[in-house]
C-alpha cells in the first residue's frame, strides 16, 4: 500500500526556490556549456529507475527531453534559446543540493521541484521540440531510420500545415456565406 503526500508551494517557497535557480545560473555563467549539460546527465545516470519514486521519475524523464533539446543537432535551438536552457540546467551543475541526493525517497525532492519549475518557465520551447521529435519519428519510421530531419524540415511542413488549415477554412467560409446569401434571397 502506497502513502500519498502532497503539499503546495507558496509564493515564498517559489521565491526561495528561483533565488537557489538564479544564484546556480550566475555560478554556472563560469561553466562551459557541456559541463552544465554532463552535469545533469550525471544526475540521471545516478537515479536508477527502479529505486525513484514515481513523481521524480516522471520529472527525470522532462529532464531528459530537456538535455536532448539543447544538444539535438537537428533541431540546433537558436542561441538566445539554447542559453535560456543551459541556464535552467545550471542548478544541477552544482555539486551541493537544497536535500542530499543519498537520503531515500527525498534526496531528489528538490531536483524535481526545480525540474518542474524550469519546465514551466521553458514550457514554449519543450511543446516545439517535442513537436519537432514527433515529426522526425513519422518520417524516420515512413522514410528510413538514419533519414536527416532538420529544424528547417520541421518549420516547412508547419507552414504547409498552416496554409492547408487555412485554405480549408476559407473553403469552410465561403460555402457557409453562399448558403446563407440563398436564403436570403428566397
């Protein structure tokens, strides 16, 4: 039988929180992007899936779409995004934590906490690289595995996507108003 706790964190928790982010990130201004993206990837390999907790598997798991964001080569994340991202990832480059990994059941409390709240800060960014991901997979799994599927590829077949719904649309429109212009002239 599994125990249930919840709690809420209020603006001053959420306060604290960002502060402990924001002091990470100017530390991490010294560190070299691959170091900040190792760094959470050491965290990861640390955490055995099986010895997590639910909650912080399913918050693992956002970090790892968020290391796979920044260092995908396909998708390649224009600069001013690829920093907003390392910045997020900075907290875990550092070596001392809010809660001591090694204490069972709690010691990622804090690095779920700050995962969610990177994923809420970053929440545009993932929705378009996990709408990139999604779109390779189709065309890999119809066009062949090793099949190059760049960002550009991506935003060319949003786009047609778009004027397609758009073009519906006015279909849609003008089949309604000359339906409607025909009553009213009866």
């Amino acid at each position: 039988m599994g125990l249930r706790v919840t709690f809420d964190l209020d603006e001053d928790d959420l306060k604290h929180f960002r502060l402990i982010m924001q002091q990470a990130r100017t530390a991490a201004a010294r560190i070299a992007p691959e170091d900040i993206v190792a760094a959470a990837e050491d965290l990861l390999a640390s955490i055995t899936p099986k010895g997590a907790p639910a909650f912080i598997s399913e918050r693992l798991q956002k970090l790892r779409l968020l290391i796979d964001m920044i260092s995908d080569i396909e998708w390649r994340l224009p600069q001013r995004e690829a920093d907003r991202v390392l910045s997020a990832l900075a907290y875990f480059a550092e070596p001392e934590d809010l809660i001591p990994d090694d204490i069972p059941g709690l010691g990622f409390l804090d690095d779920a906490i700050m995962i969610e709240l990177i994923c809420r800060e970053l929440k545009h960014e993932i929705e378009a690289y996990q709408d990139f991901f999604d779109f390779r997979l189709r065309i890999r799994r119809d066009s062949g595995r090793s099949t190059r599927v760049s960002r550009e590829d991506w935003l060319e077949n949003r786009r047609s996507e778009l004027h397609s719904r758009m073009r519906r649309r006015k279909r849609k429109d003008r089949s309604g108003k000359s339906a409607s212009r025909i009553r009213l002239l009866r």
